[in-house]
C-alpha cells in the first residue's frame, strides 16, 4: 500500500530527511514490514527512499516515517497527502543457524556477482 506524507516540506537537492506519515503500526510476531521507493518519484524526480528496503520489525511500536533523498537537480515539494513511499507487511520464518567447518559444493561454488552468467 502507499505511504502519504504527513507534513508539508521541501526536499532540497542532495538533502535526505525524515518524513512522518501518521501511520501508526503494530505487527504480530513472525511479520515484518518493508518501506520501498514508489517509482514515479525515482524515474520522475530523482526522489527515493534512502534506506531501501526500509525494515519495520515486530517489535516496533509507533509512527512509520520515511527516509526520503532527493538525488535530483531541484529541490522538490513534498505536500501532505502525497504518496511517498509504499509499504509491504510480510510474513518470514526464522532462519536456524548452524556453525559449520565446510560447505556443501554447487556448481557456482563461490562465484560472486555476474557468476551466473548474466551479461
């Protein structure tokens, strides 16, 4: 779902700033909630979300607020009521870890980025 501002500012060029949505949240145990970029803003006008994926754990009570930046060449206005950022709530299990001496072998083995293939 989107995510409005809930305060009138203006992102100057270069500046990231913290914006308040009054969308308060309380998840259930085993969720979690990611604030991502809304597209029009980062293809339009440079603006997207600083720390994206933005991570809201279960335990987080309270306002979600938005790390925007503008990377764009002009300052850019941010009224109440726009869609800033959108939102994703999630379920996610738990990852058991275990501490190992060797690895399993696959075919990649330990091939880093562009390893696959990809071109």
């Amino acid at each position: 779902m989107d995510l409005t501002s809930a305060e009138k500012t203006v992102l100057k060029k270069g500046e990231s700033k913290l914006i308040g949505t009054n969308f308060i949240i309380e998840l259930e145990d085993g969720y979690e909630a990611q604030v991502r970029p809304r597209s029009g803003l980062a293809l339009k006008n440079k603006i997207t979300v600083l720390n994206s994926p933005g991570t809201i754990d279960a335990d987080y009570r309270g306002e979600v607020k938005v790390l925007l930046i503008n990377f764009g060449e002009a300052d850019f206005e941010i009224n109440i009521g726009d869609r800033i950022a959108q939102i994703i709530i999630s379920k996610y299990s738990k990852a058991k870890i275990i501490e190992v001496t060797e690895l399993t072998e696959t075919v990649r083995g330990s091939g880093g980025y562009g390893s696959t293939g990809l071109k």
